[in-house]
C-alpha cells in the first residue's frame, strides 16, 4: 500500500506533462494556421491563374481608361526629347533609321515586341511557381507592384512614343512593314491608349524576368540568357520608335519601387527565401518526433 503511493504519484507528472503536449499540439497547428500573412505560403495554382488573368485585365482596363490627352503627351514627348538632345543620348531616331533599313531584323522586332512581352512573363511566372514555390510569392509582388506604379505614371505623365511625335520622322515600323505588332499602331491602334509610353513595361517586365532567371537558374546558359533578354527588349522598344531611352529608366525605377515593396513585406528578396515550404500536413509529424524523447523510460514504466 504504501509503496504504491509514491509509484503512482511518479506516474502522475507524467501524465500531466503528456496531456500537456496533447493541449499543445491543437494550439499549434491553429498558430500555424494563423501565422503572419507576411509568412511565403504553398501557391495554389487555381488562385494564381485567376490571380493573373484578373490582375491583367485590371491592368488593361486602367491603362485604357486613362484620357488620351493627345496635346499634353505631345508636349510631353518634345520636352523629353529635348532632354535627351541636352544629356546627348538622343540617339533612338539614328537607330531606327538603322536597324528599319534591314528588314529581316525589324519585322522580327516587331513580333518580338508584340509576343515576347507577355510569353516570357508568363513563362518565368510558370517556372517560380513550379520551381521555386517558396519564393514565387513574393516575386510575384514585386511584377504586381511594379504594375501597379506604372498605371500612376500613365495617369500623371500622358507621353506619346516617338512614332507618334510631330515632325520628328520617325519610322512607324508595324505600319510600313505591314506587321502585326503593338496593339498601338494600326488597325488595333483604337483598343490600346496610345499615349502611355512613360514608364515602358517592357522594360519593368523583361528586367523582373532576366534578374529572376539570372538569381534562381542554375544553369549557366539561363542566368546569361536572363541577362540578355532585357537587353535586348531595350534595343527592341527603341529601334521600334516605340520609347525614349527615358522611358526604359521609367521602367527600372517602377522595378526598384516593386522589390521595395516585396521586401517590406516578406523581409527579404524574393531570391534569399527558402526555396519550398513545407507541407501543413508535416507540421504535426515533425511535432509528434519532437515529442518522442520526453517519454517516460521502459524502467519507469513498468
């Protein structure tokens, strides 16, 4: 009798500490449930489309939206001419003139720049997502971000591209070459707002892409065709007469300003996350083998 009393109240703590554990682990799959917003979480590839496809027409429908302010974006276009003609960089008509006097390499161009724009996009979107889902999130803020400034820009700033200035003769090449190309020429010229150059999105996107692939790929013939891909897209929308030099800075301060947002939010750069994030469903497990060293000794149990 009495030296079952101390047996039992040795196994009593241990009962209590095991409910404990018990209590705890509904408490903290519900705190993993609750975790900070801010925390990378497993894409859902039915949300991410649906958050793309809406994200793009929103982005149309603004772009659109904004009043052609044909006047204002002419003037625009001169000042910022002038600005080039004084930084001495004013040189997109000499290499319009150029690259259009060969007519293989333009009218690529011009498919390059009506397709490559939202292929590759989706491509590297495509890519994160399948790749490298810990970090698809807050890369894919920092495109939306980046989006979402340069909507501010073509309400504040109206700018006509340089194909559309006055006495300026610069070569429309969808038109002469007969192509099908910018949504902003031709006869699609009436679906897109002609007057939304500054800042170039072909510029923003091409740049979130090649340093994207150049961050993440392991690959060396990737990282250096990300480097090339933006680079290339700036000769494209110049020797098009599609936008200033200025305007592709225009992108690159939108970019600037979309990764500032990213990192406030997650804390860090899209390329310094973990690469995956662990499934909700291993949470427990881990916490169940965790739990594994505090049992009671055989000894004691007996």
């Amino acid at each position: 009798m009495n030296e079952a009393a101390p047996e039992a109240n040795t196994k009593q703590p241990g009962r209590t500490h095991g409910l404990g554990r018990a209590l705890d682990r509904p408490l903290d799959h519900v705190a993993s449930r609750l975790r900070s917003p801010r925390s990378p979480r497993r894409p859902r590839l039915w949300f991410e489309i649906l958050l793309v496809a809406m994200s793009y027409w929103v982005y149309s429908l603004v772009r659109n939206a904004v009043p052609e302010q044909k006047a204002a974006a002419l003037a625009n276009a001169d000042w910022l001419w002038s600005v080039e003609r004084f930084l001495g960089i004013a040189v997109e008509q000499s290499v319009n003139h150029a690259v259009n006097s060969v007519t293989w390499l333009i009218v690529s161009m011009n498919y390059y720049y009506a397709t490559l724009h939202f292929i590759v996009t989706i491509s590297v979107l495509v890519w994160l997502f399948r790749r490298h889902p810990g970090r698809y999130a807050a890369a894919r803020l920092a495109l939306f971000a980046t989006t979402a400034v340069a909507l501010l820009g073509y309400y504040l700033y109206p700018l006509a591209p340089p194909r559309l200035m006055n006495g300026s003769h610069f070569i429309d090449t969808v038109l002469v070459h007969q192509t099908w190309g910018s949504m902003a020429s031709g006869n699609f010229k009436n679906m897109s707002n002609q007057y939304a150059a500054m800042p170039s999105m072909h510029i923003g996107w091409s740049l979130w892409c090649g340093l994207t692939v150049f961050a993440l790929a392991s690959a060396p013939w990737a990282r250096i065709l990300g480097l090339l891909y933006p680079t290339v897209t700036l000769m494209v929308i110049v020797s098009t007469a599609n936008h200033f030099w200025l305007d592709a800075v225009g992108g690159v301060a939108c970019l600037a300003f979309g990764y500032a947002v990213s990192y406030a939010w997650y804390g860090s750069l899209p390329h310094r996350l973990p690469r995956c994030i662990p499934r909700m469903s291993d949470r427990p497990r881990l916490s169940a083998l965790g739990a594994q060293p505090h049992r009671e000794p055989a000894a004691t149990r007996r």
